[in-house]
C-alpha cells in the first residue's frame, strides 16, 4: 500500500464508526456520484436540533421563525466560507437541487436572438433543458462535442465556439459520466469574450474545492447531499450579486416579494436572493448544510481527494487489466484511463467472449443481487454518451423525423448495443477493499462470458 494512502488512514476510522452501516449491512457502495454518504453524526445533530428549539415559517419576526432564519442565514454565510466566496460580491441562493438553481437562472437569464447559449456536449440534463429557455427568446443553442476516447474537449477546440457572439456559457467542472474535469481557466476565457458562465459543481465538490476568489463564475450550481449524503432536497445556485441582479424572473411567488396588488397588475421583488427563493425554504433541514460543511472540514476535503484518486488508480489499472481466456480485453473504458485531470468516476461497459457489450440492463441486475450499489444508464448526460459511443448526427437527426417511440427502437435506429454504460464511483469512506472486491465480482461473473440474449426487461428511459 502507498504511502499516500497510508496517509488517509483517518477515513478507515470514520468507516468503521460514523459509516458502520456499510459492514454492518454487507454493502459495497460504489455509487458516490449518485449521491454522497451521512454520518451518523450528521443524523443525531438533526435530532438534537429539532429536540432542542422550536422552528417556525422565516417569513415572520416572532421568536420561532426568527430562530429559523437566523439558523439558515448562518448556513447562507457557511455555504460562501466553504468557496471562499467574498460576501460582498456573492451570495447563495438555496434550492430544491442543482437543478433547480439551473432553471433559476434559464427562466430568468436575458437570451436574445442575438446572444448565445453555448453548452459543451457534457452536460447534466440539468443544464441541457436550458436550451428550451434560449429557444423560447430565439437564442441560438450550440454544442462544443468531446473528443474521444478520452472526452475531452481542447481549449482551442472550445474557443472558436465562444467567438462569435455574447450571452450564456454552462459546463461541468467535472463529469458526471466519464469523471474528467474540464479546465477552471474556461471562465475567465468565456468572460473575455463577452459570456456569462454558470458552472456545475455538483460531481466536483465532494472530492475537490472551488476557491472563488480565484475564478469567479457568474453562477454555480451544487448539490448538497452529493457532497455529504444529508440533507436530501436542498441545493444551491451561489451568484455573483451583479450577474443575479441582470436576471429577470417570469413570474413572482409568495417569499419573493416586497409588495403586490391585486386590484392593479403591479408588483415590486424583494432584494437579492430572496427574490429567488420561491415559497417557504426547507428551513428545518437547510441548517444540516451547515453541519455538514463543518463535518467535511474537519476531515479535510483534499484528504478525500487524494484517497479518491488512489482508489481511481488502482480501480483502472486493475479493471484494464482484465481479460478473457483468449487473452481478449473484458471491459471497454469511456474517457481517461489514468488520474490526471478527473475525478472518481469511472464509466465502462463490460464486454463479452466475443467481444460484444454486455447489457448493462444485466450488469445492473447482477451486482444489485451480489449486494454492490453502482449506477448504469447514460447518467443523464447523453452528449457525452453519443460522442463515447459513436453515434452518428446523421442518425439522430433521422431518428427525430422518424418520431420513434420506446428506447429500444431508438437504439436499433441508430446501430448501438446497449443504452448506457456502467458508473463506478469512490467518495469519502471508500476504500482498497471496495475495489477488490468489484474487480474479483467482475472477473467471476464476467470472464469468458457467452452473449446474453433473452431474459432482458424493456428500457424506459436513458
């Protein structure tokens, strides 16, 4: 064992106290991008919160709902320390979910038919839905595609596309697919070219950290319980106060209003980011967002990293390393096969005796039954999944005229074997043995595999 992951031997402790559950329960959690894992702590500080203060509705200066806000400001001021965000020029404005803080900024972001939404072809669906908006004000949609197999996208690849025109830039900081993680210094590029730049930090911020006092997106998008599993139902668009304020929302609700008439068609927006923050916020659970950025710290964030990117290594070594009988390669891998540059994420297909895909609507079946929790599909990011697999553009577009109706004819349309592939990805207690034991699964069940075929449920969606 390295000495850098000697180095992380504090998360082997955390795993057998505050994440017990997993042993105990006999789970081989592999799914971190899917969504991150709470401590125990993190259970009982919620209980003794709610046991120890009556909350009300924020809206109100009485006793209760003044505890509340005071709890979700401190959050609100916690959640900027964590990205070393100047209160000044930023603040958070707390949602349902990432998604959420990307339609915050969809419906109400100023697209003309002269300014541009420029989206790299990996995205989250999250982001890829913002097109509907651009469309709506006539705005043009472009694509900047992934090269593969490594799906990425060159810098000078990327700068033709922000050229020529002005509006909306949005890219992941790191991919939810394929876990690479796309050039920070993209911001400023985009800004001096005249683009605003929402960031998505959803699948970067469990293993890394985002000083934005160094790069200053307009907007970013995260998720809490990805980065620490608890509280569930609470994200964050966190936005630079001049951008936020150029933002026009289509509609107004209760909470996000200083006045309104009935009998007259008028109504004036509270200031900030109160202005977004529709209806009653989740003010009995956004306080854990506080706890849980205390409880990260105190374990340190780039520990995680580096324990992460240990386990990414040896997962990609020994999953490449795996062959059949006749010397042939078992998986096919979708982007880096080293660490440099990605997260811990690692997307892949396995491959049978003859070389063919293995579906991975099998592949799910078969690990949920052996007890490991993983993820397949396209992830909800298929630009990157076309560009992983081939597909042709000449395909998709025939397949929109043809208006075909179930996933499976869309993948005969278009010639492909399966519609996704498999996601494995580490997080915080994530350890030697979890890789171990997936690899010695994948080797006894998958090797010299024969083709599969009958037995498989209709796929729903992608």
């Amino acid at each position: 064992m390295s000495v850098e992951y000697s180095a992380t031997a504090k998360l082997d402790e955390l795993r057998r106290t505050e994440y017990g559950y997993l042993d105990e329960q006999g789970h081989l959690y592999l799914d971190y991008t899917g969504a991150g894992l709470a401590a125990r702590a993190q259970y009982r500080a919620h209980a003794e919160r709610l046991a120890g203060t009556v909350f009300g509705n924020p809206h109100s200066a009485n006793p209760t709902s003044a505890a509340a806000t005071e709890l979700v400001e401190r959050a609100r001021a916690r959640v900027l320390e964590h990205l070393n965000a100047r209160p000044d020029e930023y603040t958070a404005v707390f949602t349902q979910n990432a998604t959420g803080a990307a339609r915050l900024v969809g419906e109400a972001y100023p697209f003309t038919r002269r300014t541009r939404l420029v989206l790299t072809a990996d995205n989250h669906n999250s982001v890829n839905g913002l097109r509907e908006f651009a469309r709506r004000a006539h705005a043009k949609t472009v694509y900047v595609p992934t090269r593969a197999p490594r799906l990425r996208i060159d810098t000078d690849v990327l700068e033709p596309f922000l050229a020529h025109g002005r509006g909306l830039f949005a890219y992941p900081a790191q991919s939810n697919f394929s876990g690479v993680r796309h050039p920070l210094d993209w911001i400023g590029l985009a800004q001096g070219l005249g683009y605003d730049v929402l960031l998505d930090a959803a699948a970067y911020l469990p293993t890394a950290m985002l000083d934005l006092s160094v790069v200053r997106p307009e907007f970013v998008m995260v998720s809490w319980y990805k980065l620490f599993g608890y509280p569930t139902g609470v994200g964050c668009l966190v936005a630079r106060r001049d951008a936020l304020a150029r933002l026009r929302r289509p509609w107004f609700s209760g909470g996000t209003i200083q006045a309104v008439s009935v009998g007259a068609p008028w109504h004036t927006m509270a200031p900030d980011e109160i202005a977004f923050e529709d209806g009653t916020l989740n003010f009995l659970s956004i306080p854990d967002v506080h706890f849980g950025l205390d409880w990260l710290a105190g374990i340190g964030v780039p520990l995680i990293g580096a324990r992460v990117s240990h386990l990414t290594g040896r997962f990609l070594k020994k999953l490449t390393e795996l062959r059949h009988g006749d010397g042939s390669p078992m998986v096919r891998v979708y982007g880096p096969t080293d660490t440099n540059d990605r997260g811990a994420t690692v997307a892949f297909n396995f491959l049978d005796a003859q070389g063919r895909v293995v579906d991975e609507r099998l592949v799910e079946a078969e690990t949920a039954a052996a007890g490991i929790s993983l993820r397949t599909g396209c992830f909800c990011n298929p630009g990157v999944g076309e560009d992983a697999f081939g597909v042709d553009v000449r395909a998709l577009r025939q397949l929109r005229a043809a208006n075909t109706g179930s996933l499976d004819e869309y993948l005969k349309r278009i010639g492909l074997p399966t519609a996704g592939a498999v996601r494995v990805s580490f997080g915080l207690v994530s350890t030697v043995e979890d890789v171990d034991r997936f690899i010695a699964f994948a080797e006894k069940t998958y090797r010299d595999r024969i083709p599969d075929a009958v037995g498989l449920p209709p796929r729903e969606r992608c």
